[in-house]
C-alpha cells in the first residue's frame, strides 16, 4: 500500500467515524427526546395511586389495609391488562405514522378505545365480587368488604381509562409527550386537593379517594381530548368517528392480547410471589421485605419505561417508513442507554443499601433484611432495564406473541418454580422467592435479546409495510422510502 492510499484509507476512516459520531448524537437527541418525559409522565401518574394510598392512612388501619389490597388487585386484574393492551397500538400506530398513512392511524385508536371499552365488562364483573375473591384467598372478612366498595368507586376509573391509554399512545407515537405531562401534572394537583377534601373535610374516608382518583383519571382524559381535538400538532393524525373503526377490532386484539400477556404474566409471577411470602413461619417480615422490595423496582419501572417507550416509537416509524438500517441503530443506543440507567441506578442502590429499608420503616429487622436483598434487587433492576428495551422493540416490531412465550415460560417454567424451591425447600425464604424473580428475568431477558439480535429488520420493515399498505408490494415502498442512516 502506498502512503498516498494509506492517506486516502484515513482519510475515509476518519470521515465514516464522524458520520456515525453525528447519527449517534442524533439519534440520542431523538430518545431522550421521548424517554425523558415519558419518565416524567409514568411517574406523575403512578404518584396518582401514592396519594390515595397516603391520605387514607391517615385515616385507620382497616381503611389503609383495604386501600392497599383494592389497589393491588385493581392493578393486576384491570389496569394493568388495559395498559398491556394499549401497547398493541405502539405497532399500529407507529408504523402507521412512520409511513405517513395518518387517517389509518386515527382509525386504529378508535378501534383500541371501543375494544378496551369492551374489555371493561368483565374486568367490572370481577370488581363487583371482589370481596368473596379475597375471602376465599383467606382475607379478613372485614378488610375484604371494604376493599370491595372502594374497587366500585374505581370502575368509573377503569372506563376512563380504556380511553386514556389508547390516547396515551396515539400522543408517544408521534412524539408529542409535552401534552401529557402538562395533563398529568394539572391532574396531580387536582387529585391531590379533592382528595383531601373528601377524604377529610367532607369525611367520606377511602371513598372518597377512589372518586377523587376517577375524577381526576375522566381529567386527564378531557385534557388530551381537547388537546387532540383542537392542537395544529394533530391535525394530520385527527379523524372523525367512522364505523370502520369497528373493523379493525379483530386485528388490533391480535396484538393486544399477546402485548398485554408481555405486560402482565411477569407483574402476576411477582405477585404470586409475594402473596406465598405469607406462608412464612414470619410472614409480616417476610411480606415487608418483598413489598419493599417489589416497590423499589416499581418506581424503577418508570424509568426503564420511558426508554421502552422511546424505542417502541422509534422501530415502528422507522419500519412503518421502511428504514431497517435505522432500526438497528436504535435498537444499539436504546440499549446503552438502558445499560448507563441500570448502572446508575444498581450503584446509588448498592451505596445506599444499608438505610434504604428507612425510608419505608424504622423496624431495625427489616431495614437489615432489606440490605441483604439489595443486591439481588439490583440484578432484577438490571435485568428489568434491558428487557425494558427488548420489550419496547417487540411491541414496536409488532411480534408481542413471542415476548408472550418468552415471558410465560421464563417466569412459569423457570422463575416462580426456582422461587418457591428456593424459598420453602432450601429455605432462603424471601430471599430464595426474589431469586426466582431474578432467575426469571434472566431467562427473559437473554431470550429477548437473542431474538432481537437474529431479527432481520429489512423482513420486518416489509411486513409492516404490508401491514399499513394493503395493496402495495412492500419491497417497492421500501426501495422508494429508504434513506441512510
């Protein structure tokens, strides 16, 4: 090789490595663009359900007590499934968006709306007799009663939300997360000074903190409705009601389903989980620490979810516009981002590890045990970031039936019976249970990673072309459409 090509060689080098300096810039300007307030968002409205929690325990016991449990399983049994569902719109609307097909991507979250309105009627069902539920798990009659009546004044709640989630999607997908702060926090504030006065000044206890919380859920909904109605930023994506959202219902719980079985199977593993802690030979420590511990990696969940849903966003609109090259570049800076984030967080826990249990008690046996679980807490908030990530890029991709296998078998097949071997056989009681959750989201998150690691983005790029485009050939919209990355 001459020096002149070796010059040239450089030369090349040096400018292909500023190049991709300039694309990783941009596209970390782009996700935390996303992730950044979606944080923000996910912790305003999770702060919704502390307060209710934190007014009414200033109240009694019993009415704490019942609070905790109705939120627990209006969470698992309602809530929850909703939010899993919605994320099926993160494919449809996403890739709609990202190939410029705007009235499909109104239609698809008219048709989210009417199918999470229709799951609502048996979710309410379960609501309506969830005092026998708990009294036939073994609960208080008495905290089971009260637990039911305030799950009642919730279903309000749970019909709002069947529209805010879709609603909650259709503004991530196109990038447009500074509405949904400004609602969450306006409705913050709401929530919390009606929920004093009826809770306090007009005296209707844990009543009254469940119809502030649905008050406050149909607020939030007005907000992004005027918003979505009457903003310049949604003119393209605004349609008017049609009966061809009833349409697509079929295709839309073909995602939903397996989204939602993403979403809940593990959060159901960790809450099987805890609920076997009460077996214990000391079950009120041993329930704490899992509790305490479950809370941590809860309010952890709020970051890692923004970064899924920064990752959600960007692989639907860059398949929908049929950039498989740019696909894989977000796929590599979400997942160090989520590495950075897990670092951070499993180093501030890790430091903090022998006071954390302070700040949820003052028993000195529980904050001890809590320091011992703290580095298995850290492995599980670790795991939970990256699979965060994973996650978002299924939902995105549009291939949430595979994170459903992969979910089921990791913690069925694997993490819950590792837990209760561990946990009653062994017995490293709570710890032993928590190293089944651990062991769980190794499985799932290694498994994810393989697939996202052999997924051929340019196929998936044409299936969601076709998707979008019904009669046209993929592979031409993606030679037209292709830009570099």
């Amino acid at each position: 090789m001459t020096m002149n090509e070796a010059m040239e060689e450089g030369s090349d080098n040096k400018w292909e490595w500023r190049r991709t300096k300039t694309t990783l810039m941009a596209e970390l300007k782009k996700m935390s663009s996303i992730a950044a307030p979606m944080v923000a968002t996910t912790v305003l409205q999770y702060l919704l359900q502390v307060v209710s929690v934190m007014m009414v325990g200033h109240l009694n016991q019993l009415s704490l007590s019942s609070v905790a449990i109705a939120t627990s399983l209006t969470n698992v049994s309602g809530f929850s499934i909703l939010s899993g569902m919605a994320g099926g719109l993160e494919t449809l609307c996403g890739q709609a968006y990202g190939a410029g097909q705007f009235e499909k991507f109104g239609m698809y979250t008219q048709t989210a709306v009417i199918s999470l309105a229709m799951v609502c009627a048996p979710i309410t069902i379960i609501w309506i007799f969830m005092d026998k539920i708990l009294i036939l798990i073994g609960q208080d009659t008495t905290i089971s009663m009260e637990a039911r009546t305030y799950a009642l004044w919730l279903i309000p709640a749970l019909f709002a939300s069947a529209i805010l989630k879709p609603l909650t999607r259709f503004f991530q997908t196109q990038s447009l997360i500074f509405p949904m702060i400004i609602s969450s926090f306006l409705v913050l504030c709401f929530h919390v000074v009606t929920c004093w006065a009826l809770v306090f000044k007009l005296g209707l206890g844990h009543i009254g903190a469940a119809i502030s919380f649905s008050l406050g859920t149909w607020l939030n909904v007005l907000i992004l409705l005027c918003f979505a109605k009457y903003s310049y930023a949604c003119e393209k994506t605004r349609v008017s009601f049609s009966t061809k959202a009833f349409l697509g219902i079929r295709e839309f719980f073909g995602l939903a389903v397996p989204s939602a079985a993403m979403v809940c199977l593990k959060w159901w593993a960790c809450e099987l989980l805890v609920l076997l802690a009460g077996l214990f030979q000391d079950p009120k420590l041993e329930t704490s620490v899992l509790s305490i511990c479950l809370t941590v990696s809860t309010l952890h969940f709020t970051i890692s979810y923004g970064l899924g849903a920064a990752i959600s966003t960007r692989v639907s609109n860059e398949l929908g516009a049929g950039n498989p090259k740019a696909v894989r570049f977000s796929v590599c800076t979400a997942t160090f981002l989520a590495i950075a984030e897990a670092l951070t967080v499993t180093a501030i826990l890790l430091g903090c590890r022998n006071i954390l249990g302070y700040a949820y008690t003052n028993d000195g046996m529980v904050v001890h045990y809590v320091a011992v679980m703290t580095p298995l807490l850290c492995a599980s908030i670790f795991t939970d970031s990256l699979q965060a990530v994973l996650s978002g890029v299924a939902r995105g991709s549009g291939w949430q039936h595979v994170g459903a296998y992969v979910n089921l078998g990791a913690f069925y097949l694997v993490g819950v019976p590792i837990g209760v071997v561990l946990g009653f056989v062994a017995p490293f009681r709570a710890k032993g249970l928590w190293i089944g959750i651990v062991a769980g989201s190794i499985v799932q998150t290694v498994f994810l990673f393989i697939i996202t690691a052999l997924t051929n983005w340019k196929k998936q790029a044409m299936m969601a072309r076709d998707r979008i485009f019904d009669d046209t050939s993929s592979d031409e919209c993606i030679t037209d459409q292709k830009t570099s990355v």
